[in-house]
C-alpha cells in the first residue's frame, strides 16, 4: 500500500496551518485548532521563521549581555582600587600627622574580591525531549471525519519551530491502514500541545507515533 501525499492548507477561520492527504482536497472538515468547518484547499503556506533565521537575533543579544557584564566588572574593579588608594593615603596622612611610636600600625584587612560564577548553560535541543502522550480516535461532531487526537509536550526550556508528528494507523486486526500527520509551527517551552491528524481510512481503530520531527 503506497504512502498517501499530504498538502498543507490555512484554516479560513483561524488560519492555522492544517496538513491533511492529498485525497481529502476539497474536503470540508473541522479545523483542528479551532473547530469552526473549513475546506481543504491547497494553498502556499506563509514561511515558518526557523531557528536559524532568529540565530543573529540571539548572538546580538548575548554579545550585549556580554558587553554589559565587562563593564559592570571594570566599574567594580576600578572601585576597589579607589577604595584601596584611599585608604592606604588616609593611613599615611594619620602617620605623618601623630607622633612616631613603638607599637605596630593596626592591620587593615584587605577588601575581598567579589566573586563571580558562571551561569549553568542549558541542555542542547533534543527530539527526545517532545513526549507524546496517549492517542486516540474521535469523530467529529455533526461530521463522518474521524482525528487521530493526542497531546505532545515539549518537556524542554527550548522553543521548537516546525514540529511535525506522523502517526501510523492500524485495522482491527493490527495490519497498518495508512498515516495521519499534523504540524506546528511553533511549540513553546514546557508547552503542551493537543494535536489532531485527520484520519481518512474507515479501517483504521488505532495509532500511534511513527516520527516527530523539526523543520
């Protein structure tokens, strides 16, 4: 059994991106993100802004951060020594001043640096860290359309751009009856999201997650 083609169409409502089989084109569904019916019409989908494209935003705001940070050290720096100069001129002062004596001067303890530690860095991006959940099948109120329906959580402190999850679909007796697939432009960190993949195979009682991916 061949792999269907999928398209990728924007709700007339909501806008949202929807990729459904080539085969349910001119279908008119329940959006899955925001249940208002919507036809399912081949469309250019606008550019999804990958991490890549936002990777200068991110390096200009860290040499900032890193510029802010050298100049809050030297301004510290330099006022330790401000510190330490006048002191010690205010200890030659009070020598010059009163008279010589035997006893020691008194010991001035000097100022301790303040210490600075550096930042834990966060774990590097990872697809094991988008877990989905259980997945089931439902049918559309007032509708003959059944969605593979499930939640898939991005368990990270990351952003992830262009999440795609397929799902593989199986008749009553375990033999694959096709694919489901559905896509998210963005998912937020600690974000969980309830995915619903238009299901087109009347045999199919059951799936589950074949790929996730990011674009």
């Amino acid at each position: 059994m061949s792999e269907p083609n999928y398209l990728k169409c924007h709700c007339q409502n909501c806008r949202n991106s929807i990729e459904f089989p080539a085969a349910g084109l001119g279908q008119t569904t329940s959006c899955p993100h925001c249940g208002q019916s919507t036809v399912l019409a081949e469309d250019a989908s606008e550019a999804v802004e990958t991490p890549s494209a936002r990777a200068p935003k991110s390096r200009g705001k860290l040499v900032s951060v890193s510029l802010v940070a050298l100049i809050l050290t030297g301004a510290a720096a330099g006022l330790l020594v401000l510190r330490n100069r006048s002191n010690t001129n205010a200890a030659k002062h009070e020598a010059k001043s009163s008279p010589a004596t035997n006893s020691p001067a008194p010991y001035t303890k000097p100022a301790a640096a303040e210490s600075t530690t550096s930042p834990i860095p966060s774990a590097p991006k990872s697809i094991a860290d988008l877990k989905p959940g259980v997945i089931s099948l439902e049918k559309a109120k007032g509708s003959s359309l059944v969605y593979a329906v499930g939640i898939l959580r991005n368990d990270s402190v990351h952003q992830r751009f262009g999440v795609n999850i397929e799902l593989e679909l199986t008749d009553a007796r375990g033999n694959k009856a096709g694919t489901a697939k559905d896509y998210r432009a963005v998912l937020e960190p600690r974000q969980e999201w309830r995915f619903r993949a238009l299901v087109l195979d009347s045999k199919a009682v059951a799936a589950k997650v074949s790929s996730i991916r990011e674009e």
